[in-house]
C-alpha cells in the first residue's frame, strides 16, 4: 500500500490508424496514475514506458522521497503499444508492422484530454521514455513547461541502430518467424541470443572490466549473470513485441512528420520546454555526443552528464545509490524551477 492515490485503468481507443500506414483494432492504452490532479490541473508529469517496460515495472522511483513526488505531482505513466499491457503485436490481428512514438505520443495525448488535462508541467523519460518526452515537447511546444531526457535523444544515432539491426536481424532469423515480426511460436534460442546482445550493450566496458556483476550483483561468475539477468529476462518476454519495440525505437525521430520535414534542428529549436539532457558517461546507445549536438538548438536545455560506469543502466539506477542520488537532486531542482 502507499501512502498516496493510485489508479490504473485502459483507455479504449478504439480502430486506430498510424502515420505510418495500417492501424490498431481496437487499440487500448494501458495506464496509471499517482498522486492528486490539482483544481487548476497544472500538475501534471507524464513518465512514458522505456524498452519492454510496464508501469509496475517502472514506478519504484516514484515515492515522497523519490525522484518524482507523488504528493506535489499528479503522474500518468501511459504504457508503450506492444509492452505487454496496452495493445500489442504479439495479440493484437493486423498489427502494424511499424507504430512509431509519435503514433504512441499522440495516443497519450488523447488520455490525458480524457482526464481534462492539457497543460504538462513536465514530460519525464528514460530511454525510449527519454525519446516520447522529446516527442511531447516537439509535437506540443506550446503545451509542455518541461522536458527531462534521461538517457535517450531526439533521434535515433546511426550507432544506436546498427544495435537495433541486430537484434531485429537475430528475430528474423529463428525458423519460428514468419514475417514482418510475427512468430508461429516463441522462438526461444533466438530470445536467448537477443539477451546475450543486449548485455553487451545494456552496460559499459567499464562495468564488465570492474566485474560488477559479481562484487555489486552478487553472481558467482559472468556466465550466471547472462543466464539470470539477460537469458531470463528476455525469456519473459513475447518475440513479436520486442520485434515491433524496437522497430519504434529504429525510427525514433521528433522531425519525422509533417510539422518538421525531417529538419531535426528546427523541430529542436520550435520546442518551449526547458529541457534537461541527463546522458550517463558510458552509455553505449544514447552518447554523450549526441545530446551535446542537441543542446545547441534548443531555447532553454542544460547537459548534466550521469557520473557512472554503469552504463545506460545509469539512468535506471533502482539499487545504485550513487546514480540514484544523483539523478534525485537533478531532477527534483529542475521540477522546483
């Protein structure tokens, strides 16, 4: 039980078309709410749905004393298409075979209409969260006050989807798929090489060198650790939704729409929003470098690197107590300006 007011619910969306051709039957948005929406309804945190991601998954750092404060904000956490809870590729008939996070952005911006909400008075995310915080504040301007971008970027770095490449070419190859990320059953050796990818990019060089999977972890050997953390993970998961996950996360990009032709320094420069750029030091798939060529476009950002060898798990550092504190006093000074 907590100390403050938690709802959950499904909003039903109804048929809905996607920017990139096709729609969702019967689309629904899973969520879920903390705290009290003031009478003004100027509260308002959005925190979307990271990679694989669900709201339960997500809302440790929510608390009195956590990096978000249920007891001043009222936050809606909306859960990504195909995490597992809101409509998905893995059961949902004709899925797309591509819902980008604009698509998911939009949606959301339909739930909160549903609350009565218009104004935000911030968008919070890590990794493909970071990525819908950009995308809120780049289609709404003049909507969000502000933006914290936790390890992620405005568009996704050729670097970043080289990685993705592998992992959606590691799906396609098991005898299992059947095209266009759809699988006759869930292929299991290829979910096992999927984790294995993703441990080696999931955490730095310096993480493995320090073997903090042992001495902070607590496995006896590497091997024990890709079994239990990245092996046993992703086994939980359904293939064709982290198929169409990372699709979305491929194609991230705030300037691919209509509103910005593809010019990504103008859809950088059209945002309002004050906006906090939180990379970590050694995170493989959202760098430093990419946030730092951001930040010159945007009318009111600050860069506050993440001191860490952990990695992109710097950003989502539930049991990392320097991380932690770290992005605390961030954050909660940049909600208190």
């Amino acid at each position: 039980m907590t100390s403050w007011p938690v709802q959950e619910g499904v909003f039903e969306l109804g048929d809905l078309p996607v920017e990139r051709g096709g729609l969702i039957r019967d689309a629904r948005l899973a969520w879920q709410t903390h705290g009290t929406l003031n009478a003004a309804r100027d509260n308002v945190i959005v925190y979307p749905c990271s990679y694989t991601a669900t709201h339960e998954g997500q809302n440790w750092l929510i608390g009195p004393d956590g990096v978000l404060d249920p007891e001043r904000w009222f936050i809606v956490i909306p859960d990504m298409f195909s995490n597992g809870l809101s409509s998905g590729a893995a059961d949902t008939p004709d899925f797309p075979r591509l819902v980008t996070l604009r698509d998911n952005v939009l949606a959301q911006a339909r739930l909160l209409a549903s609350f009565g909400i218009d104004r935000i008075a911030a968008v919070y995310g890590f990794s493909m969260g970071a990525m819908q915080a950009y995308h809120w504040a780049a289609l709404f301007p003049e909507r969000v006050e502000r933006a914290i971008v936790v390890c992620g970027s405005a568009r996704t770095a050729l670097h970043n989807r080289v990685f993705l490449s592998g992992l959606l070419r590691t799906l396609e190859a098991a005898p299992e798929h059947l095209g266009d990320g759809r699988f006759s059953a869930e292929p299991q050796a290829a979910l096992k090489a999927f984790g294995h990818i993703y441990a080696g990019w999931g955490l730095s060089q310096d993480f493995y060198r320090a073997e903090l999977f042992r001495t902070a972890l607590g496995h006896p050997d590497l091997e024990t650790y890709l079994q239990t953390d990245w092996e046993g993970g992703f086994a939980r998961c359904r293939a064709a939704n982290l198929y169409a996950q990372a699709m979305s996360w491929l194609h991230g990009d705030i300037s691919a729409n209509d509103l910005y032709q593809g010019d990504l320094g103008r859809a950088l420069s059209a945002i309002q929003a004050r906006v906090l750029l939180m990379p970590g030091e050694t995170d493989l798939y959202f760098r430093v470098a990419d946030n730092a060529a951001e930040l010159p476009h945007l009318r009111a950002g600050q860069l506050r690197p993440i001191p860490s060898i952990w990695g992109h798990r710097a950003g989502s550092p539930a049991g990392l107590p320097e991380e932690l504190a770290f992005l605390k006093a961030a954050v909660r000074g940049w909600l208190a300006e």
